[in-house]
C-alpha cells in the first residue's frame, strides 16, 4: 500500500468541492484520450503535439501521467488539501470519463475515491508536512504509510475538532459487510454484521438507511 499527495488546483481551478462530493481525483490533459493502455513514449509525442510542452515542462508532464495512470494502485491512499484542511481518501482504479466532453476544463482521466475524512494542517506530522509542501503535481511518500500515521490523526479529529470520518466512510463499511456475508464467513461474525446494518438503518442519514436495507435484502436473497 502506497501514499500519494495530488493537487487540488487543476489549470488555476480548485477542485477540492468537485472531488469531494462526487469522489474523484484526476489530472488534466483530457484529449489525450484514455492512456490505460498507452505507451509514455506515446503521452510523451501527444504531449508535444497538442500541448506544445518541451524540456523540463514535458518531462514533468510525462512524470504525471505515468503516476497517476500506472503507479497508483487500487487500494492506496490519497491525500489533497486546501487552505484548512487535509483530506484523506482510499483511491481506486484509473478510468477515463469523457462523457460530457473532452475539454481542458474538464478532468476526464480519474480516480475513483473513497473519502475516509479530513484533518486540521497543523495538527499533522511533520513527513506529511513535507508532503503536502511538494511542488509536483502528484508526488509520493517516500517513507513507510505507518509513519503518515493517517488513523491517529483521523481518530484525532472525530468529534469536536470536526468531522474527521463522512458518511462516504459509513457507507463504504455497509458494502465491506455485505461483502463478508455473501462470502458466507462464520455465523458468529455473519451475525456481528447483520447486527451493524441493523443499527445503521435506524441511522438520520437517508442515504445510509437505504445503503444498509439494500445490504439486509441482499444477503436474504443469497
């Protein structure tokens, strides 16, 4: 598992409110086309082609794309900021949307993000810290995950510094329950499951209660 900080400012457009409330990150460049299956000698003469980018600026370019495109991994995790805070997802695969067009004001290469929470700046460590002071666009961290110690800063602001865990997280753990019972685990841990999403359709959050009935209907229909 692996830790990558990416800007939050696309072409001088911050994108912190976009990529939080439909849970994205991506990188620009949409006309390139979908590079899942592209060669970086290939992103690199496109680059150059239909961006005019050269020397250093290319190579930067190429960097990114490469990162974001081939190094980043399904189950990594993410972190963007802006003025206050630091946002930490659970990153999914690359995938190319251009339904809406291909524009340069459109971010159509993404990842899909599970949004875990969100943290105060100046109540992280110091290697993230450095992180977040990286100029690259997306840069990542060098050192052991452990060291991010993401969890103890997100159980550090639960509560009254905030809301540290959304309900992205809430629902993200009715779909890993769901999952567990459909694997058909032991009754004990089945039952501990059925109890959670019992719980949760009883919770204010339309969103999860329908979330959590869906679960207990799929796992009666197994």
């Amino acid at each position: 598992m692996k830790l990558f900080y990416i800007q939050s400012t696309v072409d001088g457009v911050n994108k912190v409110k976009n990529y939080l409330d439909d849970h994205y990150v991506g990188i620009s460049w949409s006309v390139l086309g979908d590079l899942e299956q592209v060669s970086m000698d290939c992103v690199a003469e496109q680059l150059e082609r239909r961006y005019e980018l050269i020397g250093g600026e290319l190579s930067e370019a190429v960097e990114t794309v490469h990162t974001f495109v081939n190094l980043i991994e399904d189950g990594d995790y993410v972190v963007m900021k802006d003025e206050e805070w630091m946002y930490i997802g659970d990153v999914g695969d690359y995938y190319y949307d251009d339904s809406i067009g291909t524009s340069d004001d459109l971010i159509c290469h993404r990842r899909g993000v599970t949004w875990l929470g969100r943290v105060p700046l100046e109540e992280i460590n110091e290697h993230m810290q450095i992180l977040l002071s990286e100029s690259k666009f997306i840069a990542q961290f060098m050192l052991p995950v452990t060291q991010a110690q993401l969890d103890q800063a997100l159980r550090g602001t639960e509560g009254a510094a905030g809301t540290a865990l959304t309900e992205t997280t809430e629902l993200a753990a009715i779909d890993k329950l769901t999952g567990n019972l459909l694997a058909r685990v032991e009754q004990t841990t089945i039952n501990t499951a059925l109890e959670i999403l019992e719980r949760a359709l009883q919770s204010e959050n339309e969103q999860i209660r329908v979330h959590a009935a869906a679960a207990i209907l799929q796992y009666a229909k197994s």
